[in-house]
C-alpha cells in the first residue's frame, strides 16, 4: 500500500495538485510528516519531499505543503535573510503570482501588493507583459519568475519591466537557464509538442537560456547582481531544505 501511494504522489502533475491543493496539500503532508525536510515557506518538516518534473522526474523537490519547489523556497529564503521585503513599506508587483507566494505576500501589511498576468484568473490586472498598464516608475520591487521563458519578444517585456521599476527599485526575474550554454537558443521552427518539451524543458517555452541572459538584462539598462545564494549556505542547510545547490538569482536593479 506504502508503494502505490508513493507511486501515486510522484506522478501526480504539480499543475494539478495545484488546482486540487485545498484538499491534497493536507493529505500529502499528513502522510510525509517527518523531519528530515523542512520547507522554509510554511517551516513544515517531512520525511521527504514529492518528485517532480517535465519528462525527467526530479526527486525529492516538491514540498507537500505549499508545493513549492526548489527555486521558490530558494528566493523566500534570500527575500526573507538578504531584503526587507516583509518590513518595509514598498510597492510591489508580481507577475504570475505562484501559490505558495500569493496569500502570503498578500497578507504583509508593509506591502501595496499588486499581481498581474494575461490570463491567470488569480491575478488582479489582466495584463501583457510587453505593454503594461502601469505608469512609469511605479513600483519598488518587481516579482517575475519563470514567465520570460515563455514571451515571444522578450526584449520588449524587459523593457516594460525597466519602465515601471522606479529608480532605486529592484526585482528578482528567475528563469530556467542552463548555465553550461553561453548563449540562448531559441528556434521558432520547432512546433511539435513532445519536441519542444525535449529541447526547451516545456512545450511552451520559447528558449533556452544561457549565461548571456544576464547581459541582456544589463543592455536594456539594468544593474544586474548574479547570486549564487546556495554558495552562502552550508551543505546541511542546502540539503535540509531541498535546493538546487548552484541556482542562481538575477537580482536586478535601476
């Protein structure tokens, strides 16, 4: 019984343990209680944590209370150590709010917190990243993590991200990124499905980044800060809470 529960938990699309997370996330954590794991988000402690992945499962990466994964518990933690993100007063907008992030940051009294996207219905302002709705230096801070993966004209979304930050503001902008390739590949040509998952990571990712993401940043005008955040950890820390040791953050600032 042990062994087709765990086979059940593992194969479960995290997409879907989303939509159904009210009533998963509490049963998965019943059943993984333990404390070898800890999720820094919630500070729930596990026996492990879920498999996930596109293709390629991933052990051990997705917490069974916030369905977090390694790069969100890594950015909480560099967000609550390294800012002051959850004292001072700032004015915030996030792009495809994650729901591990979203009640929470929502409940911060310190923050004016907004949240946008085309298309989730969770999102405040229904809006496209290449032509935002947003005067210009509007906000201190910018959240937007794993969505320039996915923009057609990402030079333009860059660019609207640089419009809106105010002077002095910063953002974290996570992306997939392989940081063996120094240059991001893209090729539109590519259109079947199963294909793209295998070379982008996801059928609906667009490219490939590269080491070169992070001068890209920098010509549209961007102070771009690489931390390799796990460096600061020890190995217990990395393992405890199940980060990719290495990941890095593009901290951005103008």
């Amino acid at each position: 019984m042990k062994k087709l529960f765990k086979l059940i938990l593992n194969t479960i699309p995290r997409p879907l343990l989303i939509r159904l997370s009210y009533v998963a996330r509490p049963i998965l954590a019943f059943f993984l209680k333990g404390n070898t794991y800890t999720d820094p988000i919630d500070g729930k402690s596990f026996k492990r944590f879920l498999s996930y992945g596109y293709g390629t499962q991933r052990d051990n990466v997705l917490s069974p209370s916030t369905l977090s994964l390694e790069r969100h518990r890594l950015l909480w933690l560099y967000l609550k150590n390294e800012t002051t993100f959850f004292s001072a007063e700032k004015k915030v907008l996030h792009f495809a709010p994650e729901q591990c992030f979203l009640k929470r940051f929502r409940a911060l009294d310190n923050l004016e917190y907004t949240t946008t996207d085309l298309l989730s219905p969770i999102a405040d302002v229904k809006a496209d990243i290449c032509d935002l709705p947003f005067e210009d230096n509007s906000y201190d801070i910018i959240l937007c993590n794993h969505v320039l993966e996915h923009i057609p004209d990402d030079t333009k979304a860059m660019q609207e991200l640089f419009r809106v930050m105010k002077p002095g503001g910063y953002g974290v902008f996570q992306i997939p990124q392989d940081l063996n390739r120094q240059t991001t590949f893209e090729d539109n040509t590519i259109t079947d499905k199963k294909e793209r998952a295998k070379i982008f990571g996801q059928y609906d990712h667009v490219r490939v980044y590269g080491h070169d993401y992070f001068n890209k940043l920098r010509d549209i005008g961007f102070m771009v800060n690489e931390v390799d955040y796990t460096a600061t950890l020890s190995a217990e820390e990395t393992k405890k809470y199940c980060l990719a040791k290495g990941e890095i953050i593009p901290v951005v600032y103008k």
